[in-house]
C-alpha cells in the first residue's frame, strides 16, 4: 500500500450519492484503476459528472482516495468540489473518474 501517481488512468462510473465508487472500466485510451493499484493503495481522484459525450455537466469533486479492492474507489479525504468542498451527492448518469 502507498501513494500512486500514475498517468491515462481514468474509468467510467454511475454510482450515486457520496459513497465509494464502484469503477466500470476504462475508457478508450486510458488504464483502469486496478492496472496500477492495489488493495489499501491511495491515489489522488478528480470525478466529474458527463453527458452521453463525456462533457461535464456541472457536479466535480477531487480529493485523496482509497482503491479498497475490486474496482471501488473510496473517497477519503475531499480537497475541493462543487459542494463547498464536500463530498458531492452525485445524481444518476455517467461520472468519470
């Protein structure tokens, strides 16, 4: 377990309120998540709310995370989102991670 930094990692996501991210796979071009981390690993995230084109559409949060194991990603510490710095309670639709 340490700290990740690595380059092209990102991954789609439609989980909902201010939970753990369940990671739904790569986007084309990019690493999953689960090919540079392992369990207890931390990262740093950015998670954005898209549309169908992968446009942002408003909710972002970034932060200090936690890759607990088979494609989930604990948001740890919040730096700063849409929220006033908090935890974003995502709606339903697409995020990228």
């Amino acid at each position: 377990m340490g700290l990740i930094v690595a380059d092209r990692v990102k991954e789609s996501s439609t989980t909902t309120g201010t939970g753990a991210f369940t990671l739904a796979g790569a986007l084309t071009a990019y690493r999953a998540f689960s090919a540079v981390c392992t369990t207890n690993d931390t990262v740093y995230y950015t998670i954005a709310a898209v549309d169908a084109l992968g446009v942002p559409t408003g909710d972002w949060e970034t932060g200090l995370g936690t890759y607990s194991g088979a494609n989930t990603l604990t948001r740890t510490t919040v730096h700063a989102s849409t929220n006033a710095g908090a935890a974003v309670s995502f709606a339903a639709g697409t995020k990228h991670v």
